[in-house]
C-alpha cells in the first residue's frame, strides 16, 4: 500500500522535478521526513512492478491545498 504522502513526495520528485528542499517546502516537512517518504515509495513501486503487484493507494494523513497547478476548465 501506498500512502497519500509518499505518492505526493513521488510526484513532486520525479514528475515536477523538484529539488529535495523545494518539496520538502511544499509538503511542509523536513528534508529527512521527505526522503524517507520519497525512498519508501520507490521501494513500494519498484517492487509491485517487478512482482506484477497492484499498487493500492490509500492511507497516511495529508491535507488537501486549493488554488495550486493549472485550472481546468
């Protein structure tokens, strides 16, 4: 399983490309809790896709932030 928070810091990584800080700043956590979330997920992911797993998101705490990203209309 997946949580929310690693997804988020999967996202902010690898699809946005931003530096370790700058996502950290984002989520609202430190440097260390971010890589930890980041690493988690990689694991997670690499391992469902080598063993053909499904990947389940859910759980975790998070808080969801209107008016960031592009509008869709």
């Amino acid at each position: 399983m997946l949580t929310y928070v690693e997804l988020e810091a999967l996202r902010l990584s690898d699809l946005e490309d931003l530096t370790q800080e700058e996502a950290a700043d984002r989520m609202g956590v430190s440097r260390r809790t971010f890589w930890n979330d980041l690493k988690s997920a990689r694991v997670k992911v690499a391992t469902a896709l080598v063993k053909g797993m499904p990947i389940r998101i859910e759980g975790g705490e998070y808080e969801v932030r209107r008016g960031r990203g592009p509008r869709s209309e």
